[in-house]
C-alpha cells in the first residue's frame, strides 16, 4: 500500500489484478455451521466476490452482504443474478472500520476477515457481536496461519489464536455460549491447483434467546 492509497484503493488494486480472486465456492465451516441452522437473517462482513451470501440465499437465508471494495460487490452482484437469488441478498458498501450496517441477524458470519492495510478488526468484530439477534449466532473463521502460498509480508504476520479473538471481544459469560472456540485443519486446494492443508481458527458462539 502506497502512503496515500485509502483501504478501499487498495482492496479494490487487489480485485482489478484477475478477473476472479477466489474459488466461487462457499467457505467450509460456514457451511457446516450455517447447515444446522434454521435460516433467517443473515449478515456476511466482508463477503468479496458473494460466494458465501450466495450459497445462504440459496439455503434460505435473506442476507445483507458487505464489502469494502465496489468492484468486488459488482462480481457479486452479477454472480447472485445469474444464480436466481439476487432479490434474497443486499449487497452494501461499507468500509467496515468506519460504518457497520443497521438491523439485528440470526447469523453474523466474518470469513477470513484480514487485510494487510488498516482494519479496525477488534471494533468490528465487536460490532458483529451486538448485531446478532437474541438466539442467533456469532461465526467467525480466521486463518490459523499464513496460507502457504502466501506472500512473504502475510508469512512474517503473527494471527491471533482464537482465544485471543475472544477475549477482545469482552462478552459476558452468561448471555454467549462458545459452540466451539479452536483450531481445525482443512485440506483444499492452491491457487495454482497443489494441495494443501491450511489451519483455521474457528469461532462459533451463541446468544442466549
Ligand atoms: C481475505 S478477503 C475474504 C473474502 C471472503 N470473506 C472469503 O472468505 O472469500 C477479505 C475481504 O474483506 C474485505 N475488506 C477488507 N477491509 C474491509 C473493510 N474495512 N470494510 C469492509 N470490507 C473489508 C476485502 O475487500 C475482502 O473482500
């Protein structure tokens, strides 16, 4: 990031380098997660090319999906057209450090949250926490550690376990109950199409009804 490029230039720069950034596919656990749900509404903080909000639209959901980058929500938008479920999703602008979407969720999912330039990460994550409805749930999926085809500067970052993530978020004890709170290890396939096994810390909490 150049000293004048904002947050939204940079993320932006990133989806102009290729025409598509990630798989198209949903993220894993929250598959897993969201498949044991009774679907309602659904927020997804950062939601890139809509993969996810896609796939929760097409379970049920009625979603709000937001990202910093417009380029990113236009691919969304136009893959959530072709896939017959754009009416079930509200894609919305926000960078996320300093403006947070209005209206309570049964799920709120941040995926992969991270970004190499300024995120007010702690604050936001807070923020994702009191917008869960009462009975709903809190899914947070954080890189345990550096993809290994990732570059150098994401290599020599120290991620935050998912304990650590936790406690910054300074919920009580008796309105969250942790459903799991931990590392899993996934295999999956690279960029250029090597396997590999990645570790994700998984965050899954409950409020209480
Ligand atoms: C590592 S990507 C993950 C994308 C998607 N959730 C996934 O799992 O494929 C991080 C996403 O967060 C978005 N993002 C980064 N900073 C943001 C901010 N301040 N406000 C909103 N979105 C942001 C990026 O544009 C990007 O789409």
């Amino acid at each position: 990031m150049s000293a004048t490029e904002t947050p939204q230039e940079h993320w932006e720069g990133r989806y102009a380098e290729k025409p598509q950034m990630w798989s198209g596919r949903v993220n894993a656990h929250l598959a897993t997660v969201a498949g044991g749900l009774t679907p309602g509404r659904a927020l997804d903080l950062g939601c890139g090319e809509g993969a996810d909000a896609i796939w929760l639209a097409a379970e049920g959901w009625r979603v709000v999906a937001v990202d910093i980058a417009t380029n990113a929500l236009d691919r969304a938008r136009s893959a959530a057209e072709a896939r017959g479920v754009a009416d079930r999703i509200d894609f919305q602008h926000h960078d996320l450090s300093h403006s947070f979407p209005v209206g309570s969720f049964d799920l709120v999912s941040a995926q992969f949250l991270h970004s190499t330039v300024y995120l007010e990460r702690r604050q936001i994550l807070q923020q994702a926490a009191a917008a869960v409805a009462p009975g709903g749930t809190l899914l947070i999926v954080d890189h345990g550690e550096a993809p290994p085809w990732a570059s150098k500067h994401v290599h020599d970052h120290r991620f935050q376990s998912a304990d650590e993530v936790v406690a910054e978020l300074g919920l009580p004890d008796e309105s969250w109950h942790p459903q799991h709170v931990g590392t899993l290890e996934r295999e999956t396939i690279g960029p250029t199409g090597e396997s590999a096994v990645l570790r994700d810390n998984l965050i899954v909490l409950r409020r209480t009804p």
